[in-house]
C-alpha cells in the first residue's frame, strides 16, 4: 500500500493538526529535494499546525520528474524521520500540495508563481542552479536555458504585473554568501536583459531576503525507505532522513505576507551575515575538509571521518583556528559553543552521511567555504594548515578514480592533472580564481 490521506498510521507518528484540504498555496518552492522537505517544508507544517492558514506549497522541479512521482500519488504527503544514536522519530508532513515536474508542464510553473495566491517563491537550486560565471555575474545564455529558474519566475513575475497583482518575496535558501543580494542581483541582470520594462516593477515590489538555513539532509536511500515502511506498514516513495538538530535564520525583509516562522522555531533577524558566514565557514567548510580528507583515508560517511584520530584534530583547528577568528559574531552567538556542537552533530552515528554526497559540486562550493577564510589569513601573513590540506585532498581526489560530479568536471580534472594545479585552479584567471593567492600560501 502505499502512503496517501487515508492511511492508518501508528499512534508514535506524528500527523497535520489542521485541515490540509482547505489551505490555499502561499508558497511556491522551485528546487523540491530533500533539504526542502526535511527543513522549509517543515517549519511551514508547524506554522500551518499553529494556526496560519494559507501557506500550503507547491514544489517546482526544474529538471527531472522524479520528486513529481514519489509525491503526486501520495498527494503531498510524506514523512521525515529524525534520527539519533538513541531513537527514530517519524514525523507526517502535509504542508507539500503537489508538485510540479517544469520541463513537463512549464506553463503550470508560471501559473503558480503568478497566482493572487502566491506570496512567497522559495529556492534550494544548489549553488550551481544560480548559473553565475566566475566573476560572480549572471551567465545569460544558461539563464535562457530550459531549466533556468530565472525564466519561470520572469514569466510568472510579469503575469503578475499584467494582471495588477502585486510583487513577490524570492527566499534563497542555499549555501551562498549573501544568497538574497546575490539571487535578488542575478533576478535583476535576467530581466535587464530579458524584459526590461519589469526592472523598475520589480525593484519596487519584490524582496530577496537572506537566509541561513541549515539541517544535515542525507540523500535518502532504498534502505532507508524499507524502514519506514516496516514503521508505517505503507510506502512512502518521498521519505527524508534528518537529524534533531533545524536551523533557519531569515533577514526580516518581505514584500507582503509570510507565515509566522519565527513562531515556530525560526529566528527573523535584521542581518543575517554573522550566522551565515559561521555556518558556510565552518560547517560547510568543515563538511568539505571532512569529504575529501576522508575519501583519501578510504571512508564512506562523515561519523566515521570525524572519528579518525587524524582526522579530527584538523577539523577542530580548521572550525576553531582558521575560520572563527575570520567571524564577527552577533551578539549572543557563542563560535566555541558552535564548534562544539558541530563535532556532535558530525558524529551522529544514526545517519549515514555519505562524503560523496558533499564532495559533489566543489568548484561551487569551495569559494564560499574555505578560499574566503584562507584569503583573511594570508592578508594578516598567516597560515592555515588545515584548509590548506583540503585543498590538497580536493586536489588528490580529482587526481583520483573517483567519479567527479561537478559543472566543470572535465575543466578541473584536466587542471588537476599536472603540477601547475593550484596555479590553475586558484591562480589569476583560473576556474576558481580568488582573493586567496595560493603561490604565496604554499
Ligand atoms: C553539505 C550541506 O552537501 C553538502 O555540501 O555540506 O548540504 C550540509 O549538510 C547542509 O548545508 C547542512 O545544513
């Protein structure tokens, strides 16, 4: 059987407290994984589960079907489970209404975003669904492209303007610096180009606010699933696997309506930077560090890395040394404290979290979580022996047999390769030139 409105679940799983058939759709979330459904997604169930009404999402797909058949025949429906070394908890969420698969029915995708409805479109693209060029610009000929979110949203954005209806919040939630400056920036270059009667519109009814979101989501796998089904006696093909631990900071800056996240459990700042920083410095930095350092030691998972005797101590001195002095905290955050709680979080032995999974995408990655720290050091004369081991592990892994999954994959193997590679890599003019000069670090 498999899960859907009408299934009879174990009193231990958690379900909707409110009617799900009755809710508009607020939000319209493009770029519907797992991170979205075991995060996002659930602080708008709570909200939803609180009282709000009217914040129902439809997820957007941008490239494949697959997400649009785990959930449509289970109309939204899904569970997360919460693991810990100590227990499993399962959880229903109701919040999804459906979801859209774009190259299939594009016209959907702009209907959505153009609804009266719809206050709010959210996006996990990953860090190369912003299809920027080096320099950071909007890389126009992709922006064109079939899967561009751009294009969708452009649509959607001057339907709405046609129509007298008023502008949207477009909420980043992926691990960039400055996500909303930089998704609110990119927006503004495509319609320059593209529609250009729309800039003035959208500078003055849109928001892009910056977020920090953070929740460690392993890809689900059909292990994973044969659990759930022997907990709920019914197959859930959109199950998510998480940790306890949820995080979600979001710059106050909408352009109308929004559910009232922070009462459940979400923080509405004023600037968003310090957590964002500590979050792309060190987790991600560290998670980065902790994939390619392991890979080259021959491990599978991070719990199992951030255990290695070897490996730890540069993980503690890359978060504690290396990129905390490189944060000005907010008041109140405690970058010890963080560390600590990170180390917990990493050895988290209920999860499973593969290094291959983080090792993906490292040309988009490796900018925000490590070249940025080792730049703030060489301009004070320092070193950083840990970031500069990862460099060296990222160097080795694409020197390696492992499969590489990555925009530039062939560019960085063929960098890689010879004894110029950091040159190549990092250098003035290389694939992911930076501030950070690596001839005089090395
Ligand atoms: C990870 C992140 O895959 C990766 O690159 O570093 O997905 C990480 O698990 C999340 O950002 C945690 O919030």
């Amino acid at each position: 059987m498999r899960l859907g409105p009408d299934t009879p679940l174990p009193l231990s799983v958690r379900q909707p407290h409110y009617d799900r058939s009755v809710q508009a759709a607020g939000i319209v979330h493009i770029g519907i994984g797992a991170f979205h459904r075991a995060h996002q997604a659930v602080y708008t169930d709570d909200a939803m589960g609180a009282g709000d009404r009217d914040w129902g999402i439809i997820g957007v797909s941008l490239r494949s079907g697959d997400v649009a058949a785990q959930l449509n025949p289970q109309q939204g429906l899904y569970t997360v489970s919460t693991r810990s070394a100590a227990e499993t908890e399962l959880r229903l969420i109701g919040a999804v209404q459906k979801v859209l698969a774009a190259p299939e029915n594009p016209q959907a995708v702009i209907n959505a975003i153009a609804a009266p409805t719809t206050h709010i479109v959210s996006f996990t693209v990953t860090e190369k669904g912003y299809l920027r060029r080096p320099d950071g610009s909007l890389d126009l000929a992709a922006a064109t492209g079939r899967s561009s979110l751009y294009r969708f949203v452009a649509a959607g954005l001057a339907a709405r303007k046609a129509a007298g209806v008023g502008g949207l919040t477009l909420l980043s939630c992926d691990n960039l610096a400055a996500n909303g400056a930089v998704l609110g920036g990119l927006m503004r270059e495509y319609l320059a180009a593209a529609l250009p009667d729309l800039v003035d519109w959208f500078d003055r009814e849109c928001r892009s606010p910056a977020t920090m979101i953070d929740r460690i989501v392993p890809a689900t796998t059909d292990g994973d699933r044969t659990a759930v089904e022997a907990i709920l006696a019914a197959r859930d093909d959109g199950a998510v696997v998480t940790e306890g631990f949820s995080q979600w900071v979001i710059e106050d800056d909408f352009a109308g309506p929004r559910p009232r996240w922070e009462a459940v459990g979400a923080e509405l700042v004023a600037d968003v930077a310090p957590y964002e920083t500590a979050k792309l410095r060190m987790l991600n930095g560290a998670h980065s560090a902790l994939a390619y350092i392991g890979l080259e030691r021959g491990h599978e998972f991070v719990h199992r890395v951030i255990a290695d005797p070897v490996v730890r101590p540069v993980i503690e001195t890359l978060m504690r040394d290396e990129a905390a002095p490189t944060i000005t905290a907010a008041p109140g955050q405690d970058l010890s404290a963080y560390a600590d709680a990170l180390l917990a979080r990493f050895g988290n032995p209920a999860l499973h979290h593969r290094l291959l999974q983080i090792a993906m995408d490292g040309s988009q990655k490796i900018p925000q979580r490590w070249l940025e720290t080792l730049a703030w050091h060489q301009a004070r004369g320092q070193h950083c022996p840990s970031l500069e081991a990862a460099v060296a592990a990222w160097i080795a892994f694409l020197r390696s047999d492992h499969p590489i999954d990555d925009p530039l994959a062939d560019q960085l193997r063929e960098a890689a390769a010879g004894p110029d590679a950091i040159e190549k890599l990092f250098g003035v003019g290389g694939l992911i030139a930076s501030e950070w000069r690596p001839e005089l670090a090395t």
